[in-house]
C-alpha cells in the first residue's frame, strides 16, 4: 500500500469512527469506564436545586450569601488495544475481512477515549509481540494507531494470546481497560487471562465470519491453514469431517466464553457482517 493510499484509508476511517465515538460512543465510554474518583475543582454561588450537602460553611460566612463546592471526576484513564494480526484475521467470504471489522472497533474506541481525554496504547499480536505503541493522548496519535492497525504486516502467521496477555501485564503495571480483539480460535490463555482480569478492566472482542462455523458440502477441495500456511485436500461430502471441524469449532468459542466467565472479565460477539456498533452500545449499557 503505498503513502497516498494509506493516507485516503485512515482519513476514511477516521470519519467513520470520529463521528461514532462524538455522537453516539463517547458518552457511554465515560458512563461505562470511571475515574479514580472526584476531585475539588473550585466553589461557586448556590443556585436553585444544589445539593445543600455541597455547602461550603466557610465561603458562606465570609460572604454572607450561600456558597457549594464543585468537584469534578478524576479520570486520567488508560485504554490498551491488544489486537490478533494473524494470517485467521484475514478471512473473509463477504464484504470485509475480519481484521477490517477489527481495525474500525479498534478506532471507535479510541476516538471514544481521546474525547474522554484517556490515553491509548496498542499491542498488536500473532505468537508474538508485532508491536507495542506506549499509551499517549491526542489525535495525532489516534491517527498513528490506525496507520499501524492498517498497515503492519506480522511476521508470524500464528497465535498466542497468552504470550500476549503476559507482555500486557508486564508492561502496563496500573489498572487500565483493555480490549482484546481477536477470533480467539486459540486455547490455553485461562491462566494468563485471569491474572490479568485481576489487575485490569478486560474485555474479550471475539470478531468472527459467519461461515467459518461449519465446512459446507463442495465434494473435494483444496483448503489452506491461514496460520501455518499448509495445503490439504479435504473431501467435504464427508459428514464425519464436517462434524469434526464443527465440534473443533464449538469448543474453541465455549473455552472463549468459559475463560472470560470464570475470570471475571466481559466479552462481546460479533461478526463480520453484524453492526457492532449495537453490538458495543448493548454491552456498554448492560454494564452501566
């Protein structure tokens, strides 16, 4: 992709998602994720309906007239992205690939939290750490995060998302909320989860194709392993082969649900063709 092109598809993402995250994220971001707390911000002359608990005692008798404290929330909040680059995340039978969706979830987010005035940090993954971008404020940087989301090629084609959970742990020693994007078609991450869960506000974003669920009946076809790079003949009429790769299927998506359950932490389910947009806004309220 070269520069002009890159340019013309992280401005057109930056519409998409900027308009989100003002109109219709950025209110339930700061509903749903809040400060450490309140702090004093300054006193002022009481009007009708204050809450006389807020009075200042003191400015009141110096001035002879009704004064309240205001307080305001101390937010100073960190948003991580930890994103799945592997070569899963560039399936897709439709309109967009899954790391697309991806990509657009990503920058929803953190649009949402620029305007909350948060820092945002990016991890992007495969089995290893593709790249860590240091938690910063401002546009300019939001910009950076989908030039890289758009942009970087792994090296590696495969996953381990407890390899990432244990960089993330490392490396962000305060609490801060993190989103974890993938299509979690990986296993053995129910330690490492949880002990992240414990130290952050995590939550699972499982973006999937509706028709990786099940191998349709096409008679023999050639099938390539999108992480190892492998080709195989696969006879497609045979039930027992489809029913293999069903069950193979279900059981990564109950041990994604199970791992979240049990450590405590939120998940949403999306697929390439839902609108995640409802998708995101239900799970924000439901956790208001």
């Amino acid at each position: 992709m070269d520069t002009k092109e890159l340019l013309k598809k992280v401005r057109k993402i930056e519409i998409k998602t900027r308009r989100m995250s003002d109109h219709i994220f950025g209110g339930e971001y700061h509903s749903t994720f809040k400060g450490r707390g309140m702090t004093f911000s300054e006193v002022r002359q009481y009007q009708f309906g204050d809450d006389v608990r807020a009075i200042d005692w003191n400015v009141t008798a110096r001035y002879n007239e009704p004064y309240i404290k205001v307080f305001e929330e101390e937010r100073e909040l960190t948003l991580m992205l930890m994103v799945d680059i592997s070569g899963s995340q560039l399936f897709g039978t439709e309109n967009q690939f899954k790391r697309d969706q991806v990509t657009e979830i990503a920058a929803t987010l953190a649009f949402s939290a620029t305007q909350n005035n948060d820092k945002v940090g990016l991890i992007l993954f495969s089995d290893e750490i593709e790249l860590f971008i240091p938690p910063k404020k401002g546009k300019s940087h939001v910009l950076r995060i989908i030039r890289e989301l758009l942009e970087c090629k792994p090296k590696s084609n495969k996953t381990d998302i407890a390899k990432a959970l244990k960089y993330l742990s490392n490396i962000q020693r305060k609490k801060a909320i993190v989103f974890l994007m993938s299509d979690f078609i990986d296993d053995d991450y129910k330690q490492t989860l949880k002990i992240a869960s414990g130290r952050h506000d995590l939550t699972g974003i499982r973006i999937y194709d509706r028709h990786e669920a099940e191998i349709p009946n096409l008679g023999v076809i050639q099938v390539e392993n999108q992480e190892t790079g492998t080709l195989q003949m696969v006879n497609t009429s045979s039930k027992k082969i489809r029913s293999n790769y069903a069950k193979y299927y279900r059981d990564k998506i109950n041990y994604f649900e199970e791992s979240f359950s049990k450590s405590g932490s939120g998940t949403v389910s999306c697929n390439t063709q839902e609108n995640y947009v409802k998708k995101l806004l239900g799970y924000f309220k439901r956790r208001s």
